[in-house]
C-alpha cells in the first residue's frame, strides 16, 4: 500500500469513533423513551428512526475495516504488528453484522414495547449479540496487543491507555452479561465501549501522524522508533 494510501487509510480508522460515538450519543439524547440507564446504543436500531443506528454500525465498521489496513500497512514490523491490525479488521466487521442484524426491541425501548427482556430472542437478534459479543472480544485483545507492543516500546503512557481501554470494555461487557443489569452497569457498558472505539481510533491517528512525521527519504517513525526500536531490535510477528 502506498504512503499516500496508508494516509487515507488511517484517516478512515481515525474518524470511525468519534463518528460512532457522536451519532449514537446524539441519538440517545433525541430519541424519545431512551434511557441509558436501562437501554444500550444497539437498542437505538429499533424504531422507525432505527435505520440511522444501522447505518452508524455499518458505516464506523466500514471505516475501521480501512484503518485496519491502514495499520497493517503501517507496521511493518514489530510486536502485535500482524495481530493488531487483524483484531481491529475482526472488531470493524463485526460493527458491520450487528449493523445488519437488529437487536430485539427490549426493556420498554422503543415506547410501546414490552418493558422486558425479549422472550424468545428472534434469529436476528440472536445473531446481533453473537457478533457484537465477538466484535467486543476482538477490540479487547487488540488493545492488550496494542498495550504489549507500546510497552516494548516504552511508550507508557499508549501502554498504559491501551491497558485501560482493554480492562474498561472487559468490565463493561461483563456488567451487562450478569443477566440483572443495574443502572450503573448500563451506563458503564455504553461508557466503556465508546472509550475503546476512541481508543482504537487514537491509535490510527497516532500511526497516521507517525508516518506523516519523518522527512523525506527517511525511515518512518512508526517502522524505526516510536514503536519498535525504543525497545530494541524489531521482534518477529
């Protein structure tokens, strides 16, 4: 992949969770009956509106799926430099599925619906929380990959952002997989994955900027030092 591309590429990854978060926190302050205290941001692709949270997986999956390629182009070597951008590529088609396949409609959201869990879970919301489930996996080992290869580097403070966005969703997604979901841990679930979609793309715009950053005819940043050679020679990936 060209430089040129690379660029664009990043770009895409780094424009997909602010996207995301600013659609659906928007959403969810507009959308009447939503709580989110009690419903998550899924729940937002019900409704005669819902086609919009649909298409806000679908597009910030997309967008992801580019900067994955734009990472893998980036990192040529190093720790994490095969797996990182594979996990993130996994997370931006798993948006995708659950941006095609709607959740049921749950919890009294949208108003008129039965204000309980869904019994039974239609195929396509069964679906919807199969992939969205592996989506969050992916972008959780992702950011301890990510977090592993900042390190060997010494760049604490990615080490440590990467660290904290992995353990943020892992809590969040256990606070609303523990079958009684308080008001807290709803809140928690929306909060924690909005960081660590930011997160994701503050990575690609930290590689965008590295590799925008030598002069020309020089090593990339990313490729010689910022993220590999602080911590020695390149390790195989």
């Amino acid at each position: 992949m060209s430089t040129h591309k690379t660029t664009i590429a990043l770009t895409c990854g780094a424009v997909a969770g602010p996207l995301f978060t600013v659609a659906g926190l928007a959403q969810a302050a507009t959308r009447a009956g939503f709580d989110p205290a009690r419903h998550q941001l899924s729940l937002l692709s019900n409704g005669p509106l819902g086609w919009l949270q649909m298409l806000n997986f679908i597009i910030t999956g997309g967008l992801f799926l580019i900067g994955a390629m734009g990472m893998r182009a980036a990192l040529t070597s190093g720790r994490g430099a095969t797996w990182g951008p594979r996990l993130i590529a996994v997370f931006g088609a798993g948006m995708i599925g659950a941006g095609i396949f709607r959740p049921d409609p749950a919890f009294g959201f949208p108003p008129g619906t039965p204000d309980a869990r869904p019994i039974p879970v239609s195929w396509h919301g069964a679906l919807h929380y199969v992939i969205a489930s592996a989506a969050f996996l992916a972008l959780i080992i992702a950011a301890v990959v990510f977090a592993r290869r900042f390190a060997a580097a010494r760049n604490r403070g990615w080490a440590l952002g990467s660290g904290a966005a992995a353990a943020a969703l892992l809590t969040g997604v256990a606070a609303v997989s523990s079958g009684t979901v308080s008001p807290f841990g709803s809140i928690w679930m929306i909060t924690s994955a909005l960081m660590a979609f930011l997160w994701a793309s503050a990575v690609a715009a930290h590689l965008r900027s590295a590799s925008r950053s030598p002069a020309a005819g020089q090593p990339s940043q990313y490729d010689a030092g910022d993220l590999t050679s602080a911590a020695g020679p390149a390790r195989p990936h």
